[in-house]
C-alpha cells in the first residue's frame, strides 16, 4: 500500500505487516509493482520519481528521478 504521505506498507500473504518504509520524499505514492519474485518493488510517486526496494530489508537499491517529467506523477510501472 502507498499513502499520500510517501509511506509504503507491505504486506505478506497472511496480512501481517512485513516492511514499513519511507522515502526522502513525503509525496504522494502513485504506483506500486512487484517482480515476479516478490524480491523487488518499484515504487513510483506524485513528483515523477521511481524508486526501487529490496522487500527483504526495505533498502532502497535505485532511485531514478529523470525518467518522468518532474512534477508529474508516475501512474504506471
């Protein structure tokens, strides 16, 4: 789950709360997807950025902010 504060809640299968994560930034999370694995979540947000975690220990691996116009949020990943 992505709240409009930048927060990002996953979940496991059982719906306990596995990872609570922040990003450097408050916005808004817009899109949310997993790979295959579970292992890797992209997360995209109001300002136009994308970042990706590692759902074992919510590190964030990459943070891409010149793919998307700035300002405008990523709305599918």
């Amino acid at each position: 789950i992505g709240t409009s504060r930048g927060l990002i809640l996953l979940f496991d299968s059982s719906q306990a709360l596995k990872l609570y994560i922040t990003t450097e930034y408050k916005d808004a999370i817009s899109a949310i997807s997993l790979n295959n694995k579970s292992d890797r979540l992209l997360v995209g947000n109001a300002l136009g950025y994308i970042f990706m975690f590692d759902t074992v220990n919510g590190k964030c691996l990459r943070k891409i902010t010149e793919a998307h116009p700035t300002g405008s949020p990523i709305l599918n990943l």
